[in-house]
C-alpha cells in the first residue's frame, strides 16, 4: 500500500452552487468542481469559489478554522474555512444538498478528511494558523442576539399562548429546544486555538 494516499470528499453545500469534489494529494488540495445550471451561473460569479484555485499547495494554506455552523435543515453541519497566502478563501461543509430541504450528514468522511488534511498541511507549513469556533467578536455579536431572540421567544409564548392541550409543556418543550441547540453552539465555537491531532504512528 501507497504511504500518503489520495483522499476524496464530495458534497454540496446547496442547490445554488456545484457538488465540490475534494481531493487530498499528499502535497496538495484539488477541487474539483460540478457542473452548474446556466440558470444559476449568475448566483455563483463572483463567489469565494471563483477565487479559490482549482488545486493549491497544502503549504499555500495559511489558515483553518473548524466550527459548528448548523442551520434548519442541516442541523449538525460542521465546516472548515480554508484561507490562502494570497487571501483566497472557502469553506468545506460537512453536509451535502441532496433536495428541497434535505440534506445528507457525511460527517464521519468529513472527519477522516478534515484530520489528514490538517497532519498533512502541518507537515508541510508548520506554522499555518489552526482555529476552532467563531472569531470573538463574531461569538459575542452572535450570543447577544441569540439571547435577545430567546428572551422574545418566551416572551412570545407568554403572550401569545399555544392552543393547544398540555400548552404549558408545549411552551416548555418549544424553548427547551432552542436552549439545547443555542448550549451546544456556544460550547463547540468558543473562539480557541486547536491543538496538534495524536501522533497515530502512520502517517495519512
């Protein structure tokens, strides 16, 4: 068996854009890029995707960031942001569109991927910068909103009122909810720097 074999990862992050197809080489990162609609050629022109380079050096990325990035459809979505040396970036999802409203969970590939991918950039750049979570300023701008929308939330409820039997547990239930998914994305993206993954003794 070849050391340093390639690696793949394939999904689309949503209907507007083309099914990315990443290869991981053990020197570089190729994209390899669907075809898209002509209808959506406008949405995507102009996108961090037309300034990212088909295949890059690992040792021209000078940045990763890894952080959770849920939304109503996709609600264990991860992502990577990836960043250049000439400033060209673009983010890597865990979730791939597979129709209105759905979207399929390729977190386990996305793991394996993401891992070899930043063991083989700091093999190759030492001192590329590796993030985890939100920017500070991001975080905070993010919570005090997420807090005032919560506090509206139950307000909301107090006023409005669910018609509904058990209403009380309904209401109890509904905020639950939002305060599970609000603890779990203030806890994954606390703004931290990531360390070195274990050695395994092999390389990937």
């Amino acid at each position: 068996m070849a050391d340093n074999p390639d690696i793949v990862f394939t999904a689309r992050r949503s209907e507007l854009e083309p099914c990315l197809c990443w290869r991981l080489t053990r020197d570089a990162l190729i994209c390899e890029r669907g075809a898209v609609p002509k209808s959506l050629l406008s949405w995507t022109r102009g996108s961090s995707l037309d300034q990212w380079p088909p295949a890059i050096p690992l040792s021209d990325i000078v940045s990763i960031r890894l952080r959770f990035d849920p939304t109503r459809f996709a609600s264990n979505r991860f992502r990577c942001d990836l960043q250049s040396g000439s400033g060209a970036r673009i983010s890597i999802f865990s979730t791939h569109y597979a129709g209105p409203g759905r979207f399929e969970d390729r977190a386990d590939q996305y793991a394996s991927f993401m891992r070899a991918l930043i063991v083989r950039v700091q093999k190759l750049r030492p001192s590329v910068e590796m993030r985890g979570g939100v920017s500070w300023p991001a975080y905070l701008v993010q919570h005090g909103l997420l807090l005032l929308s919560l506090i509206a939330l139950v307000a909301m409820l107090g006023i409005a009122g669910v018609p509904m039997f058990g209403q009380a547990w309904v209401k109890f239930a509904i905020v639950l909810t939002y305060i599970g998914l609000a603890v779990r994305y203030a806890w994954i993206n606390i703004p931290r720097s990531l360390a070195l993954p274990p050695q395994t003794g092999r390389e990937v």
